[in-house]
C-alpha cells in the first residue's frame, strides 16, 4: 500500500509542476500598439522624401486583413517599435512574413538585450544584440554598438558560421567583427509565415528559425573601457528598415533553463 501511495504522491507532483509553468504573455494584444513605443530614425537612401512625410502611426500600425489582426510595419524608413517592458530569461515567439512592399531591401530585426536610448545605433535603435530578421539572413547574429558575445564558429570565404563545435570566438566591433552568419536556412518562402524564436537565459542566447537551431550566442555583454561586462536583460525591439512586414504573435513567457538539445 505504501508502494502505492508514494507512485501517486510522485505522479501528482510531477503533474502539479508541470502545471506551475508560467504561461505565455502576449506582446501584441491583438488590437493596439499597448505595451509598446515607436520610434521613427534615420531615412532610407534615397527615399528622403518618404522620411518627411513618415509618421509613427503611419509605419507601425494594426491591421485587419482576412478579419485577423496583424501589426503591420511598413519600411519606409528606419524605426524602432519597442516594448516599455524589460525583459530577462525568457522564451520568445514571433510569427512574421514579408509584405509586398520593397524600398531598399527586405530587411528588420528581432533586437534584444536592448538598453540606452532610441538613436544610439545606427541613428535609430537602442543599443542592442540583433537576431537578424533580413530576407536570406534570418537568424544571423548582428551586434550594435559595443555588445559583443562569444559563439562557436568556422570560418568560410564568406565570414564566420556557426557551427557546433566550432572555435570559440569573440565577437564585436572591437574583436572579429559585428556579424555571425546562421548555421542553417530555415526561412519559409515569401509570403508564407515564419516562426522565429529566442530563448534567453543568463548571458547565453540561441535563435531557433522554424524549428531549427541555427544560433548560439554565449557570454553576451557590452565593451566599457576595455572590460567585458554581462549583458543578459534588455527591452525588445522590431526593426522598420527598407521592407513591409506582417507580425501575426509576439509573445514571451519566463523561463530557467535553455533546452538541452538545444546547446549539445
């Protein structure tokens, strides 16, 4: 009997956890911009005329398209859509696809860690680590400013790879350079959506493009007077940089650990 009643003590308590994990908090509610400020930068080359007439709600807004509410951002000209919240060892999800709207290039960012203030990077962004969101590119690592991180590379004819594995290296301005190119190309087709996730845990970071793993990030921080110090909590930003785009979701959930899998 007792045997019997320590197997269902254990198996309540382990459907007792499973049950305490924290559930998903919706960064888009569904409805309106809440949660978030807009910030409009720099313009795009050779679309100068675009940046006189730009207004926040003209480049980040809520859409109704086949009765589904989307946030759509319209890349006319460099901005930032930001969440006022600050945010440390999470899970994120962001469902986007590219519009039909091209004025430079099909370009944005899923931009973490991000600290300071709205022009600071390139004229518009926080400073920020960058999950690169660029049609062909996306899941590249893009680091601003003076973040800089470390990540297991080879290197090709064409940069740095992440590989599992790979040399240990350090990145930044200041070392081997701003940019980390993506294990794999996971990018559904234009027009069709992708989920693009993040998990965040202590100073390690790893983006995951429609299932697949193709970056791990360690040891993020930022360069002050030549000492590394750790950066691992920030706002969240989405880029406006030269292309349209939809988001479907964006939310976030906390997390203590980074899957296994996802790191071996």
């Amino acid at each position: 009997m007792k045997k019997y009643c320590f197997y269902f003590l254990f198996v309540f308590s382990i459907l007792f956890l499973n049950s305490c994990e924290k559930p998903w908090q919706p960064l888009f509610n569904g409805e309106n911009l809440d949660g978030w400020e807009t910030f409009i930068g720099t313009p795009l080359t050779g679309f100068e005329h675009l940046h006189a007439q730009a207004t926040p709600e003209k480049v980040f807004s809520v859409v109704d398209v086949n009765d589904e509410k989307l946030i759509h951002i319209s890349g006319e000209v460099n901005g930032s859509l930001a969440t006022i919240d600050t945010f440390a060892n999470y899970h994120l999800q962001l469902v986007f696809k590219w519009g039909d709207q091209v004025y430079t290039r099909r370009n944005s960012g899923l931009l973490y860690h991000s600290f300071g203030e709205f022009g600071e990077a390139i004229g518009t962004w926080m400073t920020n680590i960058e999950c690169q969101l660029m049609h062909e590119r996306l899941g590249d690592t893009y680091l601003m400013n003076n973040t800089v991180c470390e990540t297991e590379v080879t290197q090709t004819d064409e940069g740095f790879v992440f590989t599992k594995g790979g040399q240990l290296t350090q990145f930044g301005k200041e070392f081997n350079g701003a940019g980390i190119k993506k294990a794999t190309d996971a990018e559904k087709p234009l027009g069709e959506w992708n989920t693009v996730e993040l998990y965040s845990v202590g100073r390690t970071t790893v983006h995951v493009v429609n299932g697949q793993v193709n970056m791990v990030n360690t040891n993020t921080g930022i360069l002050e007077n030549g000492e590394i110090l750790p950066l691992q909590s920030g706002k969240i930003q989405i880029q406006s940089e030269g292309g349209d785009l939809f988001i479907k979701s964006v939310k976030i959930k906390p997390i203590k650990e980074i899957p296994a899998e996802f790191l071996q």
